[in-house]
C-alpha cells in the first residue's frame, strides 16, 4: 500500500502527515512496484529543500538486486525533477527535509 510507513524522517518529529503520504503517492505514482519476495528491502534517503527540489539522492540500504534499487532510485529522482513534492510547509522551520524512503515488492 502507500501507508506512511514507508517514509521516516531520520531524527526529527515533522508534524505534516499529508506532506509525508503525498510523498509516498508521489513516488509510488513514479514506481512499478514489482511482485517479489516479500524480504526484498531497499532503502533510498534524499534531501527535500525549501523549494520542493529534491538533492543527495543516495541508495543507503541495497535489496541486493541492481534493478529493484535502480528503479527505486529513479521513482525518487523522476517525482523530484517533476517538482511532485511541492514546497516544503510554511511552518517547517528547517530549509531542508531529510527524507528515507523504503521500498518493498507487492506480495501476491
């Protein structure tokens, strides 16, 4: 599904829930979500700036299959380039949002 659960902000509480499952719709929306072994694991980490852009786009955990992280990292990098995000809320104090994304296969 796209519960927020896929998504954490490392460290830091961010109280704008409809941001973090926007993100989640986003990159979902970016990702063909293959059916796979269900302890299949990526793990994506991004920054998230004032303006929505999206920088430091990094693989931070492997699933260990080359195409499943690629493809990970490309939903990330294709929602950041359509500027899908939107600008980070007006009463984050913080310039930048430090963004993990995890990613899993569909089960059945």
């Amino acid at each position: 599904g796209t519960d927020v659960a896929t998504v954490s902000t490392p460290g830091l509480a961010f109280p704008y829930p409809e941001y973090l499952r926007n993100i989640v719709q986003e990159v979902y929306r970016r990702w063909q979500r293959p059916l796979g072994n269900a302890s299949l694991r990526a793990e994506v980490s991004f920054l998230i700036l004032r303006d929505g852009s999206v920088r430091e786009i990094r693989l931070t955990r492997s699933s260990g299959v080359f195409s499943f992280d690629l493809s990970a990292q490309g939903a990330i990098e294709a929602a950041g380039s359509a500027g899908a995000f939107g600008p980070l809320p007006e009463g984050w104090p913080a310039d930048v949002l430090p963004v993990s994304f995890f990613f899993t296969p569909r089960t059945q």
